[in-house]
C-alpha cells in the first residue's frame, strides 16, 4: 500500500509539471488573434438569412394549413363511448353486484 501511494503522489507531482508546461508553450506560440478566435467561436446570422428562413417557415406553415379544412366535420365517428344497450348491461351487472353484497353482509 505504501508503495502505491508513493507511485500516486509522484505520478500527480509529474501531471502538475506537465499542466505548468503546457501552459507556458501555448503561451508563448499564441498570438492575440488566435486567443480572440478561441474566445468569440459564436456563429451568426444576417438578418437577410434571419429574413428567408422567416418567410420559408411562414411559407411551409401556410401550405399545411391550406391542406385542412376549418371547423369541425359531422361525418368523423365519435370513437369509443358506450351504447344504450351496453349501458343497460353494466347497470344490471352492478345491480346484481351491489345486492350480492348486501346479501353477504347480512
């Protein structure tokens, strides 16, 4: 155990070294302009191609909404729901249900 912390404290002692020397080549190789670059990497935008790709978005939007038609249609089905005749069914299996219990209660 004590020989492996001896190998850890000297192998963080060499990546210091390293981290300190590194630091002072990229000083002394770069210049001001490449720093600047570095710091502002921020792509921007023209308002004319902030403008096309506006009017484009308009564009695609306007055609999906000329495809449907407004309002609500009376000839789409409602889905799901329950008929009269199954309503009728259900009350009667609760009925039955509820005086099965009662019967078990008194």
């Amino acid at each position: 155990m004590e020989l492996s912390l001896k190998a850890l404290e000297e192998a963080v002692s060499i990546r210091r070294q390293i981290d300190t020397l590194e630091r002072r080549l990229a000083s002394l190789f770069a210049t001001a302009s490449s720093r600047v670059k570095s710091e502002t990497h921020r792509r921007t935008m023209s308002a004319a191609t902030r403008a096309k790709l506006a009017a484009a978005a308009r564009a695609r939007w306007a055609r999906l909404k000329a495809g449907k038609k407004k309002g609500r249609t009376t000839t789409a089905k409602k889905k799901g729901g329950i008929t009269p005749a199954g309503r009728k069914r259900l009350s009667q299996l609760m009925k039955a249900r509820w005086a099965a219990r009662r019967k078990a209660a008194a």
